[in-house]
C-alpha cells in the first residue's frame, strides 16, 4: 500500500474511532455520579485518538483529526454550541500536547503544581467538605498522587512519554472550555468556582487516557515518535 494511501486510510479509521468513542462518552453520565454538581463532565475516551495521533502522525494531520473530530461530533450528537466549546479545549490541550511532547515530564509537572493549587483552593473554601464536594476533593487528590506517580515512572522510563503528555492535554482541554464559558457568558467568576474542579477530573481522566494509549501502542507494538 502506498504511503498516502496508508495516511488517508489511517485518517478514515481514527475519525471513525474518535466518532464512536465521544457517542460511549456521552453514553456513560459521569456528570449524574457526581451528583450534577459539574455538568457536562466526560471520560474523555475520545481524546485517546487525538493523543495516539500526537505520537504517531504528524502535525498537520493532527490538526485535521482534531477539527474533523470536532466538526462531526458536534453536528451529529451536539449543536454549535457544543462545537464551539469542543473546539476551544481541542486547540488548546492539542497545542500543549505537540510542544510538549518531547519532553511529557513537563506536561506531568504542571499538573501536580495545578492540582495541587486546586486542592488548596477547594479545602480552603470548604474546610469540611460534604457529599459531592467531598468527592471531588478526593478525586484532585487522587489526581495530584497519580501525577506524582506519572512523573517517577515517565522519568525512569517505565511507562512511555505518553502518559506525562496526556495529563497535560486532558487538563489544559477543560481549561481551555471554561476560558470560553467565561466568554461566551461574560461571567469570569467560572475561573475560581469551576475550573478547580476541572484541573483535578481531568486530570484524573488524562491518567485513564494515558495508561489507555500507552497499552494500545505496546499491544500494537507501536513506538511514540518523539
């Protein structure tokens, strides 16, 4: 098979993927688990295929997998709205992943720093977290020692770059949709009483991305281009 055949072949399949694992993503009600208190919240399966595609494409066409994930899933399963969203976090986590991702221990720093700072913030506002609050302190928790942990075995060559890398783009993706809730609502107040919650969850949901990717490339015995 030719080479450009090979890409636009390698293209169609990961689109098709990326379709099918945001239809699994909005099937499964994270946001209801966690009592509604943070609509609109995903596992973020999706984002394996942007992730994989940063390591073994190049740039141009991770740019297109992003826009086309983008475009097709807000016109089939969203609305403009959900694109518009879709697409500030996209640019954003996809920007970080591809200057980082020669050296993902950076990516895996700044989330222990940004969790951290989330959690300082939360029990600072709530000494004595309750019910779904109680929750998501725990979840940034979790998320800060994952990041720690992350961080050991990227350094020691444990675990492939991948998974500093996905940190840092699951992160910066929920940033980059609260910095548009803030424009498209006029209402900044998101970045204190919204955001700390999202740098933790995704946080914890670019830890499930990362090992996800990690074992699809050993299994297809696939090695990051870095």
């Amino acid at each position: 098979m030719r080479p450009q055949t090979q890409r636009i072949a390698r293209f169609g399949l990961l689109t098709a993927l990326a379709l099918v694992l945001g239809l699994i993503d909005r099937a499964v009600p994270v946001s209801a688990l966690l009592g509604g208190m943070l609509p609109g919240i995903k596992l973020g399966l999706a984002n394996t295929v942007l992730l994989y595609a940063v390591y073994l494409m190049d740039r141009k066409s991770c740019v297109a997998l992003m826009l086309t994930k983008v475009v097709l899933s807000g016109f089939l399963f969203g609305s403009l709205s959900a694109i518009l969203f879709s697409l500030s976090g996209g640019v954003l986590s996809l920007l970080v992943m591809l200057l980082i991702r020669k050296r993902p221990e950076s990516g895996a720093v700044c989330t222990i720093l940004m969790t951290a700072a989330a959690e300082i913030y939360l029990l600072s506002k709530n000494p004595h977290p309750q019910g779904e609050m109680l929750i998501t302190v725990i979840l940034i928790g979790l998320a800060f020692a994952a990041g720690i942990v992350i961080l050991a075995l990227t350094h020691q060559g444990t675990v492939t770059p991948v998974m500093g890398t996905s940190l840092a783009g699951a992160v910066t993706h929920n940033i980059g949709q609260v910095l548009m809730a803030c424009l498209v609502m006029n209402n900044t107040r998101l970045l204190i009483s919204y955001l700390p919650a999202l740098i933790g969850i995704g946080a914890a949901v670019g830890c499930l991305t990362g090992i996800v990717t990690d074992r699809v490339l050993k299994v297809l015995k696939l090695k990051p281009n870095v």
